[in-house]
C-alpha cells in the first residue's frame, strides 16, 4: 500500500515550493540591504558591482544570513521539482513577492504608491494563472539525450547573449536590464536541476547529466552577479518580481516545448498562457517604472544633473 499518491506528493511540493519562496524573500531583503549599506545609505545608482565589490559583500554578516537563506529556499525548491512537474512548482516563487514587497516597504519606511500594488498584484494574478493551468495538464515524461542537447544547445546561446549584455551596460545598466538577465538565467538552472533529478530517476547520470551539472553552474554565477548588480541598482521588490516572473516563464516555455510537460494543452491552454504571462510581465514593466524608490532615485539623478548642468 502506497502511503503518498502522486496527488499529495503535488500538493506536498507546493508546500514546500511556498516555504522556499518566504526564504527567498528574506534572503532577498537582506542581500538587498547589504548592498545598500556598501554603497552608503540611499546610493543606489546604475551599473553593475565590480569584483572587488563583490568580495566586499562576502565579509559582510548581513549579505551571509542573506545568502545563507536563498541557499534554504533552493533546498526546498529542488525537494518540490523532486516531487512535481517544473510547471507546477516553479511559478510558485511569486509568494516571495508579496513578502518582500511588505517587508521592504517596513524596513525602508517606503509607503507603496498606487501604481505598485497594481503591479505587484498583475503579477501575482498572472503567476497564479500560470499555476493554475499548468496544474491541469502537466505531466512529467522519459528524458531522452536529444531533449538535454536541445536545452544545452539554447542555453549555449542565451550565455552568450547575456554575458556580451554583462559587458556592455556593466558600468550604466538598469536594473530591469539586471533583473531579466538573472531571470532568464535562473529559468534554465531551474530547467536543468529539473533535467538532473530526472536522469537520476532514470538511472542515467551519465557524462551528459554531469556536463548539465556543469553548465548549471555557470549559469548559477552568472545569475548571481546579475541578481547583485540589480540590487545595486533598484529595490529589492523589482528584483524579486523580475525573478518570480521572467524565471518561471523561461522555465515553463523550455518544460513545456522541449521536455515535454505541457504535451496536452489545447488551444485554450495555450491562450490562457500567454495571457496570464502577460499580465504578469506587464507588471513587472510597471514596478520597474513607477516604483516608489525607483521615482525617488529618478528624482535624485534629475536634481543632481541639474546641479551639474549650473
């Protein structure tokens, strides 16, 4: 007699796909802080963090604690892919959202405008649509070799995309430039820790998956200097909102067009995919404007500029 179905193993990875996304949001704040303190309080400018800053960051107990729980939160997310399809569990993330926008919003004495609750909730609506429909059709199916290539393959490209966009708006990104990059980065190491505990299922930890554990680690770095240059450059809810959203979208696309998850959706599926990632980027586009801290910032460049200019 089974003691768990594959249902409540769904619904126990949900669980714990939502405790790792508190974890991420804490972690979140407290890198974000770090950061912040580094930089003096209320610097935040554009463009990337440098290697010495970096290493500045790891003597830093706050920027630690911070790192110590996204590590937490990746523990619980990989025990949630262990149990459930990519689909269903990472769109979850965007829990970590409404944490950390409440928590920043406390911790910065920063009252969210209009605008951003807006934001914030087009984001949690398109997720949670995403959530929902994927939760009807996912199935998890063999992993062949062409499949993990095809992954690979992409993700060749995608590497090299971003680290020629790394180089060139280094110095004066954005951090919507920042955010999209680790997001997409994080969609395929969420894609590729998917892949590896497969191939473990199937018995083939072969050269190939560890090649994939390889790549994963790349992609794990780069990701992570992205997500601190965002820091650097923007508030801790934008961040966050870019990784809930564009990371399980990367993710959800290559599970349900390479490996397979989303084999059984119908045309009204589909439609209901594309407009819930819709709205969901369409609100991370207005936290990325409209921002409370994100306007001050843009306030402080304007007065500075006109001081210059005298």
């Amino acid at each position: 007699m089974k003691l768990f179905t594959g249902l409540d193993l769904r619904y126990l990875a949900v669980v714990l796909a939502l405790i790792g996304a508190v974890a991420l949001a804490f972690g979140a704040q407290w890198q974000n802080d770090a950061v912040g303190e580094q930089q003096g309080k209320g610097g935040k400018t554009q463009g990337s963090l440098g290697f010495r800053q970096m290493l500045e960051l790891v003597k830093r107990p706050k920027w630690l604690v911070g790192t110590g729980l996204l590590g937490l939160a990746v523990v619980f997310q990989i025990t949630a892919l262990s149990l459930a399809p990519l689909i269903v569990v990472q769109p979850l993330g965007a829990i970590a959202l409404v944490v950390t926008s409440v928590l920043n919003a406390r911790i910065s004495r920063t009252k969210l405008n209009r605008v951003t609750i807006i934001a914030i909730s087009l984001c949690i609506v398109g997720v949670g649509g995403f959530v929902t429909t994927a939760s009807t059709i996912a199935h998890e199916y063999v992993l062949t070799d062409a499949q993990m290539w095809q992954v690979l393959g992409i993700l060749a490209v995608i590497l090299s995309a971003l680290i020629t966009v790394a180089v060139r708006k280094a110095k004066n990104g954005k951090a919507i430039y920042f955010v999209v990059g680790a997001g997409i980065l994080y969609g395929f190491v969420a894609t590729l820790t998917k892949v590896v505990i497969q191939r473990i299922y199937q018995g083939q930890f072969e050269w190939l998956t560890f090649l994939c554990l390889v790549v994963l680690g790349v992609a794990v770095s780069l990701g992570g200097w992205f997500v601190q240059s965002a820091y650097a450059s923007g508030p801790p809810d934008l961040v966050i909102a870019g990784l809930t959203v564009v990371d399980p979208m990367v993710a959800v696309l290559i599970a349900g067009t390479i490996l397979g998850e989303a084999h059984t959706a119908n045309p009204v599926t589909i439609v209901l995919f594309l407009v819930c990632g819709a709205t969901a980027i369409v609100g991370v586009l207005l936290l990325s404007q409209f921002h409370p801290q994100i306007l001050l910032a843009k306030r402080r460049t304007a007065v500075w500029s006109k001081r210059r200019r005298v």
